[in-house]
C-alpha cells in the first residue's frame, strides 16, 4: 500500500466512503470528478477505497466539487444550522439570470436548495436543461409551461411538478405577468447547479 499523502494525519478513518459516497450522491462518474479535481481516475479510486490518503489541498478540491466542507468531509460535527429563512421580495437581496428573479427560501450547504422564482414572460423558455438531480416546482401565482421531454404541462397555482433533471426539460412562463414559483433541487451549490437557472455564468 502506497504511504500517506503529506498535509493530513496519518488515518482519516471513514472519508474513503464518505468521498465514494458523495461522488455518487452527486452523479458523478470516478472520471467527471477526477478531472474536476484535476486527479487521475485511477488516483480518486485509490482515495476512495483507502489505499492512499488525500493532502489537504485534494481535500479542498473535492470538498468544492461535491458542494461540502472539509470538515464534515472529515466526519467532524458541522456547525448548528438556522432552520429559520425569513421572507423578503424577489430581487434585492436575492438575484436575476437571464430575466429570471430568485431568493433563497432555505439553508445554504444543504442536500436540498430551496428558492422563489419569478419567472419572466418570453425569456429562456427555449432553453433545454439536462443534468444531474431531481427538481420540484410549486406554481404560486401564474400559469407555467413544463416540458419533460416531449410532453408539455401546463401548470395552474396549486399544481407541482416533481422530476428526474437528467429528463431533458424547459420551462416558461405562459402569462405576459409571468409567474411565481418555488423550487426545490438537490443540486447543491456546485458548477451543475449553474445549468438549472441560468446560461451557465450565475449561481444561485
């Protein structure tokens, strides 16, 4: 067995499955994460059956890459979190891409990212998104357009929409007024996340 990587302690017991873990929580391949990681596949392998030990800096690479910290990557106890988000409007605080308004309306760092959108009448609505993740929508106010592959849904407020992301979809709103939803993913906040709201240059 190879020794130990320098930067670290000597025995990490548990991250080779936590990174394992992780990697595929995310939906990634041993090769999408190692060249994200700027790491051989063969190299990621080795880590994540134990058979070599990560230096601090690979520690901080994947840690950014899976959208966690170095500590919970080292099975220590994260920080107390605020199960309080309050209300505020769209805009301000929150953001735009592309037309689109967002907030977040959960915790940050968690499995699920939770926002309020408003969607723009006539923007994106061309746009195919394809990636990793599952999706919910909630139609708070306004009439949205979801196509999952070849089917079009025209939601109503009230009406949801629960979806596997890898499903090619589009989505848009149908009113001049546009509409307001909620949005709830589990894509974390990593380069991926990126594809879902925007053009690939605004994170949530």
């Amino acid at each position: 067995m190879n020794p130990p990587e320098a930067g670290v302690a000597d025995e990490l017991p548990g991250i080779a499955p936590r990174l394992r873990d992780l990697r595929r929580n995310r939906g990634l391949t041993l090769e999408g994460a190692a060249r994200r990681a700027g790491l051989s596949p063969a190299h990621l392998s080795r880590l994540e059956t134990g058979n070599r030990q990560p230096s601090l800096p690979m520690l901080l690479g994947l840690a950014r890459i899976y959208g966690t910290t170095v500590s919970e990557l080292l099975g220590e106890m994260p920080p107390e979190r605020d199960a309080i988000v309050r209300g505020g409007p769209l805009g301000g605080a929150g953001a735009e891409a592309d037309g689109w308004q967002y907030r977040q309306a959960g915790g940050p760092g968690r499995a699920m990212q939770a926002l309020r959108v408003r969607v723009t009448y006539g923007v994106q609505g061309d746009l195919v998104r394809v990636h990793p993740g599952e999706e919910w929508l909630h139609v708070l106010d306004g009439r949205l357009r979801v196509v999952l592959g070849e089917t079009v849904h025209d939601l109503e407020p009230g009406d949801s929409a629960h979806f596997d992301s890898l499903t090619p979809h589009r989505i848009a709103a149908l009113d001049p007024g546009g509409v307001q939803l909620l949005f709830v993913h589990t894509l974390l906040q990593s380069p991926v996340a990126e594809l879902c709201l925007g053009s690939g240059t605004h994170r949530f």
